[in-house]
C-alpha cells in the first residue's frame, strides 16, 4: 500500500465515523469559504437535517475538521478550517 493510501486510510479512520461526515466534510471542502447551516448543508446533499447536524458537530471543535461559526443567525453554522499541520 502507497504511504498516500495509508495516509488517507488513517484520516478517515480517525476523523469520519459516519457517511453524512464523509459527505458533509466533502461538500464543506469542495465549497466556496463560506459557513453553511447544517439545513443549508442537508439540503445540498439532500439528507436528513438531524443526521447532517450530528454530523457536523461531530467534525468540528478544537483539533477537528470544521470550524462551528455564529454568524448571528438562530442557528451555527459550519466551515471548513482544517487544523494546520
């Protein structure tokens, strides 16, 4: 196995637990730099909005994948701000 395969099998070993993880943490990367609602993001994928929420939530936070912004909408919402290596 190439050490790139083995990189990325390790990353979605240790950071995506779930395939709307994969699809939101996709989406969110491919997506102009913007925060997206979780029902923002659902619809896109066109997903159940509670599964995507979780999803979200899951990947962001401190050391994690997305970065959960208040942008002074009712709800938080979600960038992707990968930590620096």
């Amino acid at each position: 196995m190439s050490d790139a395969v083995e990189e990325l099998r390790l990353f979605l070993h240790d950071q995506v637990s779930s395939f709307e993880e994969l699809e939101a943490l996709i989406f969110l990367m491919r997506a102009e730099q913007r925060a997206w609602s979780a029902a923002e993001v659902a619809a896109q994928l066109e997903l159940r909005a509670e599964l995507v929420e979780g999803a979200l939530e899951a990947l962001a936070g401190p050391g994690k994948l997305l970065r959960r912004v208040v942008d002074g909408g009712p709800l938080p919402a979600f960038l992707y701000a990968p930590r620096p290596d």
